[in-house]
C-alpha cells in the first residue's frame, strides 16, 4: 500500500514500504548481537520532489502551534493522533549575556527545559504515541535513564494508554518519581542502560508491545527533528553553521540532522549545519571513533558519568551518527565531569536555564570548542539544551553551596552583589 513516506535502512539502502517493516530492516537486523549498536536502522523518507513548492508557502499560513504544524514531514496520518500535551516551539534564546561571556555574536541556546515533562524526549514520545493510536496498540514499552521513560509515561498518560518502562537501577529520583506519577508499569533493572535496552526489546517479542527504544523505532528520530525544523523557522528560514548536541546513544544527533536533511531535500536550505557530538569522557563511544577514523562503533565495557542522560556503552545509533558528523564537517568533544558541573552553574548565572548534566555537556563543549579555535565569532551557533535540572538535584548540588542559617533578625552587613 503506498503511503505519503517509505522506509531507507541506512546500513544496506533498501527501501520499504511503511507497513512492510515495523522497526528494523529485516535483512541487516538478522546479525544483530546483543549490547552492540542498533543494525539496519530505517529512515523515513517522504515525497520531497510533491512538496518542495507547497511546504514552505504552507507553513507560513499555519497558525497551529506545536509540532503537529510540521504534519507533510510526520509520519502520521492527522494532528489528531498527536496526545494533547504541546509538545514546542520551544525558545529559541539570544542568551545575550552568554554571548558578552564567549565573544559569539550569534550564540543562541535551544531551551527544551520548556516541553510538557521538561526534557527534548517529549518530541520523540509524542510521536511515537501519536504513531501508536494509528496502529491501535495498547501498550508501548521502552528502556531508558529516565527522560525518554519520563515522556513517554506522560505522553501515553494524556491519552489513557499503557506503558511498561524499564530503568536502570541508578537512574535518578526525580525521574524515577514522574514515570510512576504517570502511572506507567515501572520495572527498575538491575543493571545498565543497554541491559534494559535487550529486555524492553525481549518483552517486545513475547508480549507483542509496542517499542518505543531510541534509534529501534524510527519514529522516534522523526519527533526529534522537530527541533531543527524550529531552529529553521525561528532563524528566519536559515539553518545556523554549527549545532552543539549532547550525545549519548546518538538519536538526538541523528533527529537534529534528520531535520535539517529534510529541508535541504525541499531546496529550502543550502547546507546542512556542521553537527558536533559532545559526549562525558567516561560515555564517549562515537567520539572516540570519530578520533581514531573508525567506521564502526566500538561498545564501551564500561560507562561512568554524572550526565545520566548520555550514559551508554553501545550507542544506538552510533554507526549513523558517526557518518552524519563526518558529512557535515562536524567534529566531536568530550568533557569531565568537572567541566559539565561548572557548565551547569554557569549556564544558570548567564542565561536562567537550569539544565540537568547531560544538557549542560553541550554548552561544557562549545567552551572547549572556544579553547581549540573551532568557532569564528560571527559563525551562527546552536547550543541544544535538552532537559531541566530539576531532573537531578543531588547532582547539581555539587556545582553548588548553600550558606548555613542565619539567626532571624537584618543582617547588620551590606551585601555586595
């Protein structure tokens, strides 16, 4: 049956119709080996050639906010699958002090803090529920640190579906805290990321859910493009020069390009940005085969660091994001854990956006970025800000310190700001 988008494995090129495949191309999927990136990931790829002289003209009379305004370049049917919580535009910042500190006069900062459930994942989740209405599923499932979870418990909440999310047992409070407050069936694993990633895609096959995992489902890659689409729109209908991602698994990176492909498919940009990765030190797979040339993704044996939200061995979509940097031009950064706590504080003071770890990572790297010379002053730069630092308190706490009480009277000091 043909539909208004076909499906691309990225390993291979074949091409599926929609409803031939629900996640992975067969084909490239059938040597998948457990705790290693995701093989024969699908692009979405809709008839650019019918809408390159109706989209643009078309978005300009659309009064409809969130991303359902974006519906020619969704892989759904009608806005009306799409749960009630708006999920964007988010601010686009001029963020004019941070620009005051780093010397960039284009500096601006995505703000994602701002979605329903405080994190970019809210994009992916709403389509991915949206998709699920379509196909009259029941219950949706995935694995995740939280954020992804946290959505998609919120999302499927808004329209009285059911989730089963897997979490690792280290996942942080908060997070943990909304999932169930959304009433989804929460299973805490004993183990990391990846290891929920296998059980969430097991309970797949037995139990016949619907699978959220990142990268898995390529309708997830398709929300987070929203965000590129914004950042086109609120530039004037201009794509930046460089994009500054907090990468983990690497869909952000992928949804983020994916954007920007799209519209350079309808003619409407001459040049996708330049796409950076900034990943923790401890959780560097992509950016550690980006620096020794590999091709491939070696999975990590072990992944450490306080930006939860980019905790993973073996990145999803790690193979494509590898390539994707590489045809941008892009380069990848990594940073401590030191360097991502003074981010977060500093990225507070200048701007008033709070930002959890693993969104911190990005503005940690573009001042890296500074350091090695990677930025001309008048370049165009996005710094993706992807989830709130209400997500983590205990580890924000450490960028800071809070004064003992004083007695209950006026201070007889004059404070000095």
């Amino acid at each position: 049956m043909e539909t208004k988008y076909k499906l691309t494995c990225v390993d291979c090129g074949k091409v599926y119709q929609s409803d031939e495949v629900e996640y992975v191309c067969p084909l490239c999927s059938s040597t998948q080996r457990p705790l290693t990136p995701t093989q024969g990931i699908l692009r979405v790829d809709y008839d650019y050639a019918a809408l390159r002289n109706t989209f643009s003209a078309t978005l300009k009379k659309n009064l409809m906010r969130g991303h359902g305004r974006y519906l020619a370049l969704l892989p759904l049917n009608d806005v009306s699958s799409l749960p009630p919580l708006d999920v964007g535009p988010t601010p686009l910042c001029e963020v004019l002090r941070l620009r005051q500190a780093t010397g960039l006069n284009k500096l601006f900062v995505k703000n994602d803090t701002t979605l329903p459930t405080g994190s970019f994942k809210d994009r992916a989740s709403s389509i991915v529920v949206a998709k699920a209405k379509e196909l009259k599923k029941k219950v949706i499932t995935t694995a995740s640190t939280g954020n992804a979870a946290t959505a998609l418990a919120g999302m499927a909440a808004s329209v009285g579906m059911g989730t089963v999310i897997f979490v690792p047992h280290n996942a942080p409070q908060a997070k943990l805290a909304q999932i169930a407050m959304f009433g989804a069936k929460l299973v805490v694993v004993k183990g990391t990321y990846d290891e929920a990633f296998e059980l969430s895609k097991q309970s797949t096959e037995k139990y016949g859910w619907y699978n959220r995992n990142t990268g898995f489902n390529p309708y997830t890659i398709e929300g987070k493009k929203t965000a590129a689409l914004e950042i086109w729109e609120q530039l004037g209908y201009k794509a930046p020069d460089k994009v500054f991602i907090p990468t983990g698994d690497g869909v952000i990176l992928t949804g983020t390009y994916k954007g920007f492909y799209d519209l350079k498919k309808l003619g409407l940009i001459k040049k996708i940005p330049q796409i950076i990765p900034v990943q923790a030190v401890g959780s560097a797979a992509i950016v550690n085969a980006l620096k020794s040339g590999r091709d491939q993704i070696v999975p990590l044996k072990k992944s450490q660091t306080i930006a939860d939200s980019i905790s993973v061995m073996a990145p999803a979509c790690g193979n494509w994001a590898l390539s994707i940097v590489r045809d941008t031009l892009g380069f990848g950064l990594t940073v401590t854990d030191k360097e991502i706590l003074t981010a977060i504080k500093e990225l507070a003071g200048l701007t008033g956006i709070f930002a959890e770890p693993a969104a911190a990572t990005a503005y940690a790297g573009l001042k890296k970025a500074q350091r090695f010379h990677k930025i001309k002053r008048d370049e165009t730069v996005v710094v993706l800000i992807t989830g709130t630092g209400l997500k983590d308190i205990p580890t924000a706490m450490k960028a800071i310190t809070i004064p003992a009480a004083v007695e209950v009277k006026i201070c007889s000091e004059r404070v000095v700001w």
